[in-house]
C-alpha cells in the first residue's frame, strides 16, 4: 500500500494541475463570449443593414421591371446571412461545449478537492495514531526499565540475604559443632566418673563386709573417700 504522504502529493498535484486548466478554459471561454458578443453586435447591426437594403431593393424592384436584378442580390444577401447564421451557430456550439467541459473540469476539480480533504483528515488521524503510539512506546520503555531496575534492586537484597543467612548458618553450624564436642566431652567424663563411682561402690561394699579393716585402713583410705564422694557429687549434678 502506496505512502498517504505520497499519494497525497499526487492528488495535489493532479488538482493543482486540474485548477490550471480550468483557469485556462475559463480564460478562453471568456475571450469566445466576448468575440462571440462583438460578433453578434456587428451580426445584429449587419442584418439590420441587409434588411434595410433588401426593403429597398424591394422598393426599386416595385417602381421598375428589373426582377433578376433583384432576384440575384435577395440571393446573395440570403447566402450571406446564412452564412453569418451557420457562423453564430458553430460559435454557440463551440461555448456549450467549453461549458460541458468545464462543468466537467469543475466536477473533477471539486472531487479532487474532496479527495484531498480526506487525505488530510486521514493524515491528520494517522499522525494523531503515532502520537498516541509514540506516548505508549515511551511509557512500555519507562516500565520496562522500572521492572529492570526493580528487579535488579530485588537480586542485590536476594544477594545480600543470602549472604547473611549463609554467615548465620557457618556460624550456628560451628556452634553446633562446639555443642557436640562438649557433649562427647562430657559423655567421657560422665562414663570415667561412672567407672570411678562402680570403684569406689565396690570398694564401700567391701569395707563394709570387713568391719575389722575399717579402722586400719580409715586413715589410708580417708582421702580415696573424699574423692569418691566429690565425684559422686559431680555424677550427681551432671
């Protein structure tokens, strides 16, 4: 499909060379009205001459016996006004047909005319349209780079958050180890105390059994109860 811009140029240039032809035609329809105006002047003034001449040769033909004389110039006076007659006739044609022409030429000129108003209005409408899709086209770009940036600004915070929530997990995790360290810490000394409570269990049992060893090993053994009753107390408290 041609360009609107295009095939406006056409029409303006059809119609402007339309209006140059009219302008033309109408020129010289005017110079045939006006010869056609002082033609018929001279015609109407000629007639009335012929007319005049032939009441007077009628005139001499009645006071004298002259007839042919009178017949020959009837004849030629009627064979010019004829003549001058077909001449007005063939002008009268030739204005009616200027006229159907620029009847035509103005038919044409006012359709052209039309045409070219509806180009401009379609013109008109189109360039409201890229306006309007101009200003779309703008605010889609202006979205778009707000989505961008939004989104960029949501990775940069997904980023750091992670980054925050990874520092927090190393750092639970080591204490989680330390945690367990400690538990398996303390599970060997709760299973040495017990080793050492069965021991020193053992050991009352036995001393109890031989109340006649109690006194003489009372001072040897003072100490290990002491120790055994501390630990006791830690097994206790742990």
């Amino acid at each position: 499909m041609p360009h609107l811009g295009y095939v406006r140029f056409g029409v303006a240039s059809q119609l402007l060379s339309t209006k140059r032809e009219l302008s033309s035609m109408e020129g010289e329809l005017k110079t045939l009205q006006d010869t056609y105006k002082s033609k018929q002047e001279g015609w109407i003034k000629e007639k009335l001459d012929m007319q005049e001449r032939a009441r007077e040769m009628e005139e001499k033909v009645a006071r004298s016996s002259g007839g042919e004389g009178w017949t020959a110039e009837r004849n030629r006076l009627k064979s010019t006004l004829e003549e001058k007659t077909r001449e007005v006739d063939n002008f009268r044609r030739e204005i009616e047909m200027l006229n159907d022409q620029m009847d035509h030429i103005k038919k044409e000129n006012d359709e052209l005319r039309r045409k070219l108003e509806d180009f401009d209005k379609v013109v008109k409408i189109q360039r409201n349209m890229t306006a309007d899709t101009s200003a779309i086209d703008k605010e889609l770009r202006e979205t778009r780079n707000k989505l961008l940036q939004e989104e960029k600004c949501r990775k940069t915070e997904v980023a750091q958050l992670k980054m925050r929530y990874d520092g927090r997990v190393a750092l639970i995790s080591e204490e989680i180890q330390g945690l367990q360290a400690q538990v398996s810490r303390f599970k060997r000394e709760r299973d040495t105390f017990r080793h050492m409570l069965e021991g020193a269990q053992k050991t009352i049992t036995d001393l109890k059994s031989s109340p006649r060893k109690v006194k003489e090993s009372h001072l040897s053994t003072g100490s290990s109860n002491d120790e055994v009753s501390l630990s006791i107390r830690i097994l206790k408290a742990s």
